[in-house]
C-alpha cells in the first residue's frame, strides 16, 4: 500500500552531519523523496508536534532538545512507507537499537536517537502539516520506477 511518512533528521543528527548519510539509507532502499526542507521549529511548533507526550516527565526536555538547533524534514513515499521507515530507524532507545538500524548505528540513549519518523497515519496527517504545505508535496515519477 503507497502511504506517506515524515521523518526528522533532530538536532543531533544535522550536528553529526549525518543529514546525507540518513537519506542516502531511506533513498537507496526505494522510497521516494516529494517533501525536503530545513527548519527551525519554534517552542509552539514542537509542542504541537509531540503533543501526544504532553504530561510525560520528558516532555519538556523533549521540545527543549528539538528546538535547540534547525532540523530537517522529509516526507518520505512507498510502498508501506510508515513501518518500512521505522524498521530502517530502529527501536526508539539508541542503546537498545539493533546494529544496521540508524539508532543503533549513530545513537546510544533515547534522547539523542538521530530521528523522529511517524509510527502511523495518523501521526502523520498530525504531524506533516506541522512542517509541509500542502502544494510543498512533489509527487513525481522516477524513470525506473519499474524496479522498486
Ligand atoms: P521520537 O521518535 O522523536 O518521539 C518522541 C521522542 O521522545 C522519542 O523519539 C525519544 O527521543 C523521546 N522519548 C521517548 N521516551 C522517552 C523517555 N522515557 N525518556 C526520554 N525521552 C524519551
């Protein structure tokens, strides 16, 4: 099934310079970029973006973290684009992370874990409105499409 998804390269990951490094991952493995930009979130913004985690203990270092430097924002397309992004970054804590994933390759706590990637489609119509106009989707056609 074709679905949507974004992905946030967090601050740790653009600072790391590994913005290249996590696209080429997402990119090599079929799915097709239609939304790319950089950003700065403001506090309002993040709240927004996390509110599913208002009112847990790490909320506040959580908007802190995502807002204390730019970012970059992907919308990601393919065939089930949602959980095939989530299987490439792997579990959410960095130290648990399998080896091969990006959390388990780049990160070692849960906080600073490289990435944020939408775990439904919910989330994602919650969250890509946040970052992404409507007219900023690109919807195109690869030349060898045939082979994904
Ligand atoms: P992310 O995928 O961006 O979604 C919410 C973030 O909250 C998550 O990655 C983690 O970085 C962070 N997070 C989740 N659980 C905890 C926790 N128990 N303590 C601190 N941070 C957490």
């Amino acid at each position: 099934m074709q679905e949507r998804t974004l992905v946030l390269v967090k601050p740790d990951g653009l600072k790391r310079r590994l913005v290249g490094e996590i696209i080429r991952r997402f990119e090599v493995k079929g799915l097709k970029i239609i939304g790319l930009k950089m950003l700065q979130l403001t506090k309002e913004e993040a709240e927004k973006h996390y509110s599913v985690h208002k009112g847990k203990p790490f909320f506040a270092d959580l908007v802190n973290y995502i807002t204390s430097s730019p970012i970059v924002a992907i919308i990601f397309e393919g065939n089930n684009a949602i959980s095939v992004v989530r299987t490439i970054c792997g579990t959410t804590d960095g130290s648990k992370a399998a080896p091969g994933t990006i959390r388990g390759d780049y990160s070692i706590s849960i906080e600073k874990n490289i990435i944020h990637a939408s775990d439904s489609t919910e989330s994602f119509q919650h969250e890509f409105s946040i970052f992404f106009k409507n007219n900023e989707m690109v919807p195109f056609q690869y030349g060898d499409e045939v082979l994904f």
